[in-house]
C-alpha cells in the first residue's frame, strides 16, 4: 500500500512540473516582444487612383522612441539617414504586421505602404501593429491608430470627349473641384518595337497650383508654353504641340490637397483619374 501511494504522488509530483516547466515556456513566449517602443505620426498620405481596382494606396510616415534607453528619433531634419542613430534605434526589419509588408528603414520618419478600402477609409482610421528588429537585438510590437483624413473630390476630364485628331493642338479641360493643385499629363504611344525602350515616352506634363485663390502654372522652361483658362468651374489646358499617336493617347489629370489634423499631424490626398483613345478608334482617323 505504502509502495502505491509513493508511486501515486511520484506520478503526480511530475505532472504537476510537467505543467509549470509549459506555463514557463508560455511566459517567455510572450515575453519575446518589449513593449518599450512608441511612435509619433509625421504624415499621412492618401492616393486613390482609377487604376487600382478599388484598392487605395495607403503611406503614414512614423518617429521611433525606445522608452528602455530614454532614446527617441531627433526632428530635426525632414529626412535623415538612420545609420547615423545609436543601433538602439536602428531598425533591421519593420514592418506592418509580422511578416508584412516592409517600412523604408535607411531614413527616417520612416515610411510605411499600405491599401485600404473605400469602407475603411470612410471609418476615419485604422489600428495597424508595427513589428520591429533592432540592431542591438531588442525585438517589439507595437499598435498605433492611423488617422484617415477626408478625401478630395474625383476630378472629371470633360476634353476630348472623343480620340484627337492626329496632329491636333493639345488640349484638355477638366473640372475644378478646389484642389490645391493639378497635375496634367497627355502620354502619347507608339507601336513597340520589342527593343526594351517604353513606347510612351512622347508627351507633356504640366503643374498647376492655387496661389492665393488663383490656379496658375509651375514650370520653369517648358518647349511647348501652355496657357490656361478657369470659366464656370472648368479648367482649360492649351499648347502648340501636336497631338501625334501610333497606338493610343492617355490623358491623366491628378487633383491633390494638403491639411493637417486637429493634432497637428500633415496629411496629403490625391486623386487620379484619365481618359485613354486609341488609333483604332474611328475619331482618330
């Protein structure tokens, strides 16, 4: 009988060591990831284009502090090199989410990519967790609510309604929707010739900004001077060159707008739409 219980308590005492020696191995898990590290929003980028498939392009620019070592990335520059910081704030891998996609390490505030959706952007923000590998070995995760802010009106490109005639004078028109600044550009095409040279090199760019409450041009030299025209909310883009096409013609038109938050924290919505013609397209001929 004596002989059982010892057997008995023997068995027991073992079980229960069996089951410390896991809770142990639990707490260090979750021990792996400090929690030392803490971020500040520099700015926040918002890009929706057309051509994305629903998918906007999401870039939040973030400062580091490590809370253990008292240390935090100085402000004092836009962008400056992270090798120049002690390794404690030298990360060798961040990204959103473990195994995400990665943030731009070699400067900082570092810049991390993103999309959303059209929903999420309507919820005004979005938690995202940060992981990161520091130089000296400590390794975090931390949470950080990225603010969304609201988006700027789709512009719509009202001119050419149908494919330019070949060798028409350039012109676009599209609607004003109070931007702070547009960004203009025809892509003229031609057939490819499998030589690895991009077809579409040919065409013009133009920049207009709101100065004041009036849209005028940003260029310093262009080859073919544009002049512009704003009447009931249209905006006219006129120059001299030739609208010459093999294969199509893309007219892009970019609308884009700066704020900050009542924080203080930056942010940048850009809009892009674009109408493309081929030369297949009866109009053109």
């Amino acid at each position: 009988m004596n002989k059982f219980l010892v057997l008995f308590f023997t068995i027991f005492l073992s079980a229960c060591s069996i089951s410390i020696d896991l809770n142990s191995s639990d707490t260090d898990e979750e021990s792996e990831y400090g929690e030392d590290v803490s971020f500040e929003i520099d700015q926040v980028y918002i890009i929706d284009s057309e051509f994305s498939d629903n998918a906007i392009a999401l870039k939040f620019n973030l400062f580091l502090s490590r809370d253990d070592v008292g240390l935090k990335q100085p402000k004092n520059m836009a962008l400056s090199h992270t090798i120049d910081l002690p390794i404690e704030l030298y990360p060798n891998i961040m990204t959103i989410e473990e195994g995400g996609s990665s943030c731009f390490i070699p400067v900082y505030p570092h810049a991390c990519e993103t999309t959303i959706t059209a929903d999420e952007l309507k919820k005004g923000s979005k938690e995202y967790e940060i992981y990161m590998e520091f130089e000296d070995g400590y390794i975090a995760k931390e949470k950080i609510e990225i603010p969304f802010p609201e988006m700027i009106e789709d512009t719509e490109i009202m001119f050419p309604v149908t494919a330019p005639i070949q060798g028409s004078a350039y012109k676009v028109k599209f609607k004003d929707v109070g931007a702070d600044g547009y960004n203009v550009l025809v892509d003229l095409c031609h057939e490819y010739l499998n030589n690895g040279i991009n077809p579409c090199l040919d065409g013009e760019e133009y920049h207009v900004s709101r100065n004041d409450g009036k849209l005028e041009f940003d260029f310093a030299e262009d080859f073919y001077m544009p002049t512009l025209e704003v009447k009931n909310d249209i905006i006219e883009v006129n120059t001299s060159m030739e609208v010459n096409y093999d294969e199509s013609v893309q007219y892009t038109v970019s609308s884009n707008k700066s704020g900050e938050f009542e924080n203080g924290i930056k942010y940048y919505v850009e809009s892009l739409v674009s109408k493309v013609f081929y030369t297949k397209d009866e109009d053109a001929k």
